[in-house]
C-alpha cells in the first residue's frame, strides 16, 4: 500500500510528467460502478482480484493480477452493466514562461562613475544568469531575453514596440542561446553602453509579447525585471517607479506575475541607493518583494544572483495539473478518485484530499462543482518546486473515495 506523504522528504521535478491510472466506473441500475467480470483492480487489493469463471485474472494497481476463478467479483456481477475498465495517460505540470527584461545601460558597468564597475555589477551578474539558461536544473522551464534600453535616441528606446519583441525567442530551457546573445551586446568600450533605464515601456512591451504569444501557448507566464536603477532617460511623468507599479498591476490582472531582482551599487563613497523602492514592482507584481542583490565582491554577487534566479525558477512552477479527458464512452467521477505519487525508486506515497488544504500536504479541486484541474497543497507544492524527478499517479477508481462539497 502507499505511504503517506511527508513533505519534508520529497522533491519533484519541474517538468514533471504525471501518470494517470484510470478507473472510468459505469454506474449499473442500482448507482453502483460494477468491476469487469475478469478480476479486479481495486484501490484496497493491490495485489490483483480474482478472475471470473474460465478467466484469468486482470492486473492490480501496482502488482500482477490473480489467477482465474468462480463467481462475482468484490463489486457484485456486471451481468448486462458496461464494465468499468482502465486506462493509463499522461499529463504534466502547467508550463512555466519566464520573459528576463534585463537591463544593459551604462549604469551596469560604463566606468564613468566609481560605482559604475563593470567587474563588479556586469560581470559577476552576467556570468549567474547565463549559468541560470544553461543550467540542466532548468530544465522544464522556457524563458525569452530582452535587453533594455533600446540602442538609440529617446524616440526609439522610450516606446513601448520597441520591447514587444524579445532578443531572444521564448526557448526551451536549458540552451546556450542566451549567452551567445549577451556576448553579441556585451560592450567593448565606455562609448557601447547604452543611456536611459525605460523602465516602463520595457515592462509594457514585455507584457504585450507575453499576452500575444500565450494565445497560442498554454502556461504560466511571469515577468522577471533585472536592473540597477530607478527608471529614467525618457519623460519624467511617464517612466516613474509608480508608473511601473500601473503597468505591472496591470499585468497581474491579466495572470502575468512580476519578479524583480534589483542589482545595487557597491559601497563606495557617494554611491546612491537605486534599487530599495524596487519592492514596490515585485509587491504589485504579486511576488511579496524584490531581490536585491550586494555588489562589491564579485562571487559574493554571482552566488547571490544565482540564489535569488534559482528561487525565481521554483516559486514559478506551477502547482497544477490538468485532468485529462476520460476515454470514450466513460465518465470521470470526481469522487472516485485518489491521487499517489513516486521519487525515484522509493516507496509509492498517497496524498490525501484536503478541501481547505489546512494539513498543509494534499490536494484539492479547482472548482469542487465543475473539477477540471488537480491543486497542489501549499507543503505538496513546495516537494513539487524541490526539483528532483517523480512520477504521479491519479487513480481513477471504481468505487468511491471522496466527499467531495
């Protein structure tokens, strides 16, 4: 039998792929789902059931099935009743979209002010993320790339269609596309770092990409802002922190999640604070608070930007699975159903069903009227966004196992 599920010893995997065994139950004329007259395959005998008269027996759960035999299975006789029979599909996890708008101006390393280090902010920031697109542990995620601001004067960089398509093309992580497109930009003198930090029109042009292509794919969407400063270089009225708040509540609205992870200025004498009201983006942008990362010891900040993306990654998966549809001629039962998953090669754990999700680990409905969608309970989801590959398993049984309100 299962074991019960312990949060605290269990990781999965981003692009989990999830197993559904399938029960469809027939109700016969009395309500009640009739087993197949060849043996059973009930959620209390895993071991396999007895076979009918003549019959071999059908395969339990998780073992083979028993040996042919006489009489009713433990369901009663399916006489001139449809069987009940199984099916097994798949389904995963929703698919996580990360859109980077990651800023490139000459405040990131242009060396015209002593906080303006490149070998203190650019480099070691540059290095954590393209190790983030090429990290195997990113797998299951994709993710676009833009750069921001737009090489040229005020009335190409401070426009929002200058930003709605990305440098980099939503792409399947992990890929070394990314890097190759940072080494293009990367500047080779004072005069390639580029002015302004639009702020505004980036996070808006980034949210029209996000809105035109998810509807052609479906997924969780997020936005993740990376800069050193407040916005400036275009209208002082149109590109403020709180005009950024507009649009990324905005965004919100429209199920986009905001991350925001704020590069500072090293401590040097004189270097201006640019990034504390930062946590205002990440608060409208539903992610609590900003990242904001130290600069001044160059691993110190690659280890700190590498914590706070890797953080981003597993907040962002989704802790969703769809139901799939029942096989012709059967019908899903919400209250027959029970849900058990696997990591690697341990022992096989039930998650018990929990409306209110008040003991931390389960599951519930979307809708407990209309389900179409399994959620993960907040201590499930946290082992789901762990990171280490598993298998689940929804049984659709025969009989029923939930009261589901």
């Amino acid at each position: 039998m299962a074991g019960a599920f312990d949060p605290r010893s269990s990781s999965l995997h981003a692009g989990l792929t999830v197993v559904f065994l399938a029960a469809f139950g027939c109700a016969g004329q009395d309500g009640d789902a009739r087993m197949p007259a060849g043996g059973s395959n009930s959620f209390d005998n895993p071991a396999g059931g007895t076979g009918a008269a003549g019959g071999g027996g059908s395969s339990g759960l998780f073992a083979p099935g028993g040996s042919g035999g006489t009489g009713p299975n433990d369901w009663g006789d399916a006489g001139d009743d449809e069987a009940c029979a199984t099916a097994a599909m798949s389904t995963e996890l929703q698919p996580v979209h990360l859109a980077f708008a990651f800023d490139v101006s000459g405040s990131m390393g242009k060396g015209d002010e002593p906080w303006h280090d490149k070998a203190l902010k650019w480099d070691p920031v540059v290095l954590a993320t393209r190790t983030f697109f090429e990290d195997p542990s990113s797998d299951g995620l994709s993710a676009s790339l833009t750069f921001f601001p737009e090489d040229g004067d005020d009335g190409e960089r401070c426009v929002e269609d200058a930003y709605e398509e990305p440098d980099v093309a939503m792409t399947a992580l992990p890929s070394a596309a990314f890097g190759e497109a940072i080494d293009v930009i990367e500047p080779q003198s004072e005069d390639d770092w580029r002015g302004g930090t639009p702020t505004v029109f980036v996070t808006r042009g980034t949210a029209s990409f996000i809105e035109s292509y998810r509807q052609d794919h479906d997924g969780r969407y997020a936005i993740v802002l990376v800069t050193d400063g407040y916005p400036q270089g275009c209208d002082d009225e149109d590109d403020t922190i709180e005009a950024v708040v507009s649009v990324i509540e905005d965004a919100r609205a429209a199920d986009i999640a905001t991350y925001v992870i704020g590069v500072a200025n090293p401590p040097v004498d004189d270097a201006p604070d640019t990034v504390s009201d930062l946590h205002a983006l990440a608060a409208a942008g539903g992610t609590e608070q900003a990242y904001l990362i130290d600069t001044g010891d160059p691993e110190a900040t690659a280890s700190a930007f590498t914590q706070a993306i890797a953080a981003i990654r597993d907040t962002a998966i989704a802790c969703e699975l769809a139901i799939p549809e029942p096989p012709n001629g059967k019908t899903f039962d919400k209250e027959r159903v029970a849900v058990h998953f696997t990591v690697g090669s341990g022992a096989q754990q039930s998650l018990p069903y929990d409306a209110s999700c008040s003991g931390g680990a389960g599951w519930h409905y979307d809708d407990p009227a209309s389900p179409s969608t399994i959620v993960l309970c907040e201590g499930t989801c946290e082992a789901v966004q762990g990171g280490t590959q598993a298998a689940f398993e929804v049984e659709f049984a025969c009989e029923k196992l939930l009261d589901v309100e």
